[in-house]
C-alpha cells in the first residue's frame, strides 16, 4: 500500500514539473485519447456479466452434485448402521 502512496506522490511531481516546462498540456491531451469508448466498456461490461452467470451456475451445479454426493453417503451409512442394529437385537 505504501507503494502505491509512493507512486502517486511522485507522479503528482512529476506532472508539476511537467507543467512547469509548458508541456502540461500536451500531456492532458494525451491522456484525454487514451480512454476506453463508450462501446468498448459496455462490451467489457456484458461480457463480465455473462461470466458471472455462467461461474453462478457452474457453483450451483457443483452444489447441487456435491449434495447430492453427501446424501448418497448418508443413506449409505444409515443403511449399515441399520444392518448393524438388526443383528444387534
């Protein structure tokens, strides 16, 4: 975390130098031509979506194997424990 105060502090000099020198607004003008488009990011956002609702149902998927797994078992172990309990009595 450090880290990053450091790399902020440091960039925040930097872009006063860089103003200082007259080429600040070079820089914003560049930074301004960067950005994501508006398409791009509804894009990214459908497609983040639709990852989070297949991985949903993948987990619901395996929930549902893993209890159906559990069950399997318990029945498995109240059928010996009543075996046992038969040749008990």
């Amino acid at each position: 975390m450090s880290s990053h105060f450091m790399k902020t502090i440091i960039g925040n000099e930097f872009d006063k130098v860089i103003k200082e020198l007259g080429v600040g607004d070079i820089v914003k003008e560049e930074k301004k031509d960067i950005g994501i488009s508006s398409k791009d990011l509804l894009a990214d956002q459908k497609r983040q979506a639709v990852k989070e609702k297949e991985r949903k149902e993948r987990q619901a998927r395996r929930k549902k194997e893993h209890e159906e797994a559990r069950q399997k078992l318990r029945d498995k172990v109240n059928s010996v424990q009543n075996v046992d309990n038969k040749f008990l009595v």
